[in-house]
C-alpha cells in the first residue's frame, strides 16, 4: 500500500480508480480471503456480499475519518473495531428486510464481514489519515475492486460448478457440474488461476515478459 | 519507538482523551444500532409471516385459507386466539369448499452447519405428508441448500407415508433415509449425492416431528373439521 502523502486534501480519481485495479483488495493485495473463497461460489452470493462488504467499507471509513482527530493513536483499533461492528450489524438488519431469501443464502458470512481485513485496513492505512471526501472515494474504489473481484470468481465458479449463471440455467440438463467448483478447493483454484491471470497482465504491463513469482505475498 | 515518541505519545492523549474517544464512539455506535433495529424491526417480522404464510400454501396444495391451531400441554387442540409466542403451532388448511386439505406442521432441529427449520403438510385424507418447504437453513450454498430446491428431493414429500399404527400411538413405519436410487418404500427419503448429512438432518427431524404430531393430529382430527367454518 503505497499512498502518497504529499497530495494531500486534494480529490482526485486516482483514489477511486486505484481500488478497482492498481491495488485491487483481493487480486493485488490479496487481503479478505475468508468471505472471498466462502461467499464465491455463486454469482448472485458474490454480489450481494461485495455490495454488504462495499456499503461498511464506505460508512466506517467516513465515519473514522470524521473523527480521525478526536480519536487518539492508544484507542484506535477498538475505536475502528466498534465502527465497523454496528455497521456490520446495520447491513445485516437491512438484508433481513430486504429479501429473507437473500438472507438465508448469505447466512453465517454477513457478521463475518467484521474481521474482512480490508475494511480495518482501509481504516487504519487510508481514512485515519486523510479527509472525509478522500476516504470515501478509497472506500468506494476498494468496495468496487472487492465487489469486481468477488463477482469474477463467482461467475466462473458458478458456471462451471452448477451450470448457471445468476441462477439461470447455461447449459441445458445434459451438463455434468464440476462440483468440485463450489466446494473449497474449486474457490481456491480458480482464486489461483485469476491471480496468475492478474500478476501475467502485471508483468506485461511493465514489459517484463518473464514470470517472477516472488512478486505476491498470499497470506 | 525512542524515548522522545513515546514522551509525545504520552503527552498526545490523557486517560480522559481516551475515555472520552471510546465513550463517544460507543454511545453514537449504539445510537445507530438500535435505530437500524427499529426501523427495521416491523419489516422483517412481515417478511417472517409472509414467508410463513407463503409456505402453509405451498407445503398444502389446494389449500385456500387457514386457520392456526395451538396444542396444549395435555395434547389437546385449541383454536389459538391471541398471539402466543411459546406455544406448539399447528396450521389447518381448508379448500373454497372449506374442507380439510391438510395441516402445516413447523419442525427444526440441528443441520450440517446450523439450525434448519423446515414446515411440512400432513394430509389426514391420504395418512402422507405432502408437502415440504424450508424456513430457515444455513446448509452448504450449492450443496447441502439443494434441500430446498432439488426437485427429485423435494418430490420425495409428494407422499411421504406416514400412517399410524393401529392404537395410533406412533407412526407405523418410522421415517428412514435411503441411499440416492434405494428408495423402495413410501416411507423413505433418498437422499441427495453429496449432501447426505443435510438429507439426514431433514430425515431425522421429520422423523422426531411426525412421531410428536401426528398421533396427536390424528386423535383430534374431528376438531379440525368441525371447526373449519370459523
């Protein structure tokens, strides 16, 4: 994470483009595993955690720049921990109200989005130190790059694990379903097949055309 | 961290500061919490009872309206009047012509993950349940929720038999779990390739919930009847 301080205060889209693709939470930094192999494994449940996640992302990340000053350095992770769990709490009531179906598919993952190591992260790295309007844009970015990410890895497992898309049947009942896909392993192969899809762009990018692979760090 | 840093960390903040940082957040935090929870509140307890009732209709085809029955300690039927939360629940249905179709049962027990409640129509007529619907589950996404939606599965509750012995005491042959393409008899479940555990926790609780309800049903089925035009 490497958030220049010297342009400070100023707005600018680099703060909402870097989530989506330079520092992307999950193909770049590689943080918030746990709901990002539990929760992929259909498109309709990556979407719907990425935009829980996207929505708590944005909230705590103003609110703890709004108060970056009133709260000092000794109190700040319990300070951050207490923002994050009521708005945690707020989305899973609001997801009860929405849709008891959209619920019931989420289930145990939405009081997990607590310990989703990108929001302390964001708070801690980014909002603690830079104004309201800066930290909601890195929010948002952030949110959009996890939700992106979280939806390409759902796509692909759904479709190849169950033969549909957003629960739209593909390919017809002929289709045999890796069932693999779903299960753990599937989250973890195709979570591997995009990051080494993401770091070959990278490499090409930088007009390396060797393979490094001490470039990421998989926590 | 040397000697001057932690000097100014000190200097920074007092415990009042801190008290105050954490208080302050506390107090707002819990603010928001219990606002989100009563706005919320009424919205999610009209989606429970419309899920509810969406689900009495669907586990008793044919089934037009409905009428909620609470049993007694003594395992007797009574009309329910008001709204009694630790009760046993049972819910009549009746067709256009206000006749029986069947009787909604809510059952629940431990799942692979979590708790599953599931509600299931008993028909007195065909001595089978006929109907099943899952309220609540936390089942493996893809796998163990196919207890939801798979439709071989679910047709296994088109006639599940059943019937009770003669003193009608107990049902005559128990629910069982067979093995995906085993299933020989009427009274069995097959289960779901790869969601054995999931299939067995729905066995196991209808199993437990028919043994409790349905004697009880059948002993106080003029009840039901005689009662449908209120």
């Amino acid at each position: 994470m490497n958030t220049t301080e010297s342009s400070v205060n100023k707005l600018s889209t680099d703060d909402f483009i870097k989530g989506l693709w330079k520092e992307n939470p999950v193909f770049i930094q590689v943080l918030g595993m746990c709901p990002v192999l539990a929760v992929s494994n259909t498109a309709t449940n990556a979407l719907a955690m990425g935009l829980a996640t996207t929505f708590v992302l944005i909230m705590s990340s103003t609110l703890v720049s709004a108060f970056r000053k009133f709260i000092p350095k000794q109190v700040r992770i319990a300070s951050f921990i207490l923002i994050i769990a009521t708005f945690v709490t707020i989305v899973d009531y609001c997801i009860q109200a929405i849709s008891l179906e959209l619920y019931k598919a989420l289930g145990a993952f939405i009081a997990l989005i607590v310990v989703n190591c990108i929001i302390l992260g964001r708070a801690e790295a980014f909002a603690s130190k830079n104004t309201i309007g800066k930290s909601f844009l890195d929010a948002l970015g952030m949110g959009a790059g996890f939700t992106f990410a979280l939806l390409t890895l759902g796509a692909v497992r759904e479709i190849i694990g169950v033969g549909t898309f957003f629960g739209v049947s593909l390919f017809g009942h002929h289709y045999e379903p890796w069932m693999v896909m779903i299960l753990p392993g599937g989250g973890f192969f195709s979570l591997g097949a995009w990051l080494l899809f993401f770091n070959w762009l990278k490499e090409r990018q930088k007009k390396r055309p060797t393979l490094q692979t001490e470039g990421e760090v998989i926590q | 961290m040397n000697e001057f840093d932690l000097k100014k960390l000190i200097a920074q903040a007092s415990s009042w500061e801190m008290i105050r940082a954490l208080g302050g957040i506390g107090i707002l935090c819990s603010l928001l919490i219990v606002f989100a929870f009563q706005v919320t509140l009424p919205i999610i307890e009209k989606n429970k009872t419309e899920y509810l009732e969406k689900s009495i209709f669907n586990v008793l085809p044919g089934a037009t309206s409905r009428v909620t029955y609470k049993i007694t300690n003594d395992n007797n039927v009574e009309l329910m009047q008001a709204d009694e939360p630790k009760v046993r629940k049972v819910y009549a249905g009746y067709n256009d012509q206000s006749e029986l179709v069947g009787i909604a049962i809510e059952a629940g027990g431990q799942g692979f993950q979590d708790v599953i409640r599931l509600l299931y129509g008993y028909s007195p007529e065909k001595k089978a349940v006929i109907g099943f619907a899952v309220l609540e589950s936390k089942e493996t996404p893809g796998l163990g929720d196919k207890i939801e939606k798979d439709p071989v599965f679910l047709s296994n509750f088109d006639a599940l038999d059943v019937s009770l012995t003669d003193d009608g005491s107990a049902p005559k042959n128990p629910i069982e779990m067979a093995k995906s393409g085993n299933k020989h008899n009427p009274w069995q479940i097959e289960a779901i390739t790869g969601a054995t555990i999931s299939s067995r926790a729905v066995t196991k609780i209808l199993k437990q919930s028919t043994g409790e309800f349905i004697p009880i049903i059948e002993k106080n089925l003029a009840k039901f009847k005689r009662d449908e035009t209120s």
